[in-house]
C-alpha cells in the first residue's frame, strides 16, 4: 500500500492509500478549496457515514438530501457542499453501473495511458486536467503505469514536477506545489 501525504493527515492519508473510490473522490472534490481540504473530504464522508472504507454502492443509493446535509454538516467536506454532494453521488452511481462497484478496475489491466486517461474523462465530474492529474498520481505514487502513462498525463507526468497533487509527498513538496500555482494564476492574470 502507498504511504501518501496528500490530506496531511494519517487517518484521512490512510483511506486514500487503501481506497481507490476515496482517492477518486478526493480528487474530485480538489476544486475551489485547498488540495489537503479536498483529500481529507473521503474520510469525513466515510465517518460521517459511519463506515472505514466508502463503498459507490452505498454512496450512490443514499438518499440525496441526507447526503447534501452530511457532506453540509459543520465542518463541511467542501466549500459547495449541495453541488459537490450530488456530484460524488454522480461519480459513485457512475462507477456502480459501468465498474460494478470497483473503481480500481477503472485502471487495473488498462492497456496504455491513452485508454486510462480515457476512461477518467468518462467519469462525471472529471475534464481534462483532473482525469491527467488523477493519470500522474496513479502513476507517481501508486506505481500505476502503463506503457505512455507519462504522456497521458501531460505537463503532470513529468518527472520531478512540483505542478499538482500528484506531486505532494510532504511538507516540502506540498509548498512547492502551491508556489508554482500561485505563479501559475498570477501568470494567466497578467501579473
């Protein structure tokens, strides 16, 4: 099992490392709030759940506004709780109906990145660069690597990067990261 540091916290870092739908849905809610408040989202739904692992079948069957109001519940998993709870309920009914409920299938057995990137795309809630993220992450820190992993997953891919989550493996590289995002932004706004 992967030792991770991407929520900074053991207990949350832990389910990521054995739950492949937890990692899929740390990533997904890694949007508008920051990436350690994302990741640690898994284990909050999965307590408040009352469960160790977060199972897409319970996940997708529960009731909607009972889910909208736990992921709500103070602290909230996500600064848009309402939206990214049906979301997450989107990504497990998602994996339920085309993965029968195992989201490591998702990228055990892929042929090359090319197809595992592919079928991140395909999930709801991931676009382009979540899915090339999620591809560098597998690959980085998961030893998840078809033949042209590294291209799939772009800029993300690269060796010895600072550009993403799937950089993230301490206090160090975590700092890294956020200085090439601030960078980033400040670029795209012309600063």
């Amino acid at each position: 099992m992967a030792e991770l540091y991407l929520a900074g916290d053991p207990v949350a870092d832990e389910l990521l490392a054995r739950d492949p739908f937890a990692l899929m849905v740390g990533m997904l809610l890694d949007q508008q709030v920051p990436m350690e408040w994302a990741f640690a989202g898994p284990a909050t739904i999965a307590a408040r759940l009352g469960t160790e692992d977060l199972s897409p079948a319970a996940v997708a069957n529960h009731d909607p506004e009972a889910f909208a109001a736990l992921m709500a519940e103070k602290p909230a998993v996500h600064r848009y709780p309402g939206s990214m709870a049906k979301r997450v309920q989107a990504l497990a009914a998602y994996v339920v109906e085309h993965w029968d409920g195992d989201a490591a299938s998702i990228w055990r057995n892929v042929d090359n990145g090319r197809d595992l990137l592919a079928r991140f795309k395909a999930l709801p809630g991931y676009g382009e660069q979540k899915a090339r993220i999620l591809v560098a992450l597998l690959g980085k820190q998961f030893e998840v690597r078809p033949e042209g992993w590294r291209e799939a997953a772009g800029p993300y891919g690269e060796d010895g990067a600072r550009r993403s989550i799937a950089d993230v493996v301490d206090d160090q590289s975590l700092a890294e990261v956020r200085a090439f995002k601030r960078e980033a932004k400040r670029k795209s706004s012309g600063g």
